[in-house]
C-alpha cells in the first residue's frame, strides 16, 4: 500500500492466496512499472508482467512501540510546508 494514497489514481486490492495478476502493456507508447524503492523498468507493447506471493516467509523484529512508524510520519508530513501547517 502507498505511504500516501489519496495521491494514487488505484486503490490497493485483497485477493485471495495463491493469485496471481498478470498486466499486458497494449498501447503504443509502452509503460513503466516501478517497485516499492526499486528503478523503474520501461515496458513497450506486448510486454507483460505477472505477480505472485512469493514462497519465502519474512519474520520481522519491532524495536520500537507499534505506532512508531505512523507516530513519526504524522509528525514530518506536519513539517511539510505544502501541506497547509500552521495556516
């Protein structure tokens, strides 16, 4: 899911386990897809890209209170000029 969604033209999606999705680029002047941090990669017409659960299992370690990812974003997106604070 997007850190800010409202700035995002789709929504995220629940399937069910073991789906796949499969996009096919059909205009002319091709596309990108882009990862979570990764480069973006050009895509030209007829080229097609699937995505699936992966088998591997990641086991993750919270150092910090549930919250403090959130916690902190509130605070810097406060910082951000353009988002209208102190006004």
């Amino acid at each position: 899911m997007p850190v800010a969604p409202h700035l995002s033209i789709d929504r995220g999606i629940v399937l069910a386990e073991g789906s796949t999705v499969s996009v096919t680029v059909l205009s002319d002047h091709g596309g990108v897809v882009s990862g979570d941090g990764q480069e973006s990669i050009a895509l030209h017409k007829d080229d097609r890209v699937v995505v699936s659960a992966s088998k591997f299992v990641t086991r993750l370690v919270r150092f910090q209170e549930v919250d403090y990812f959130y916690r902190n974003l509130v605070k810097l997106m406060d910082q951000n000029p353009s988002a209208g604070a102190g006004s």
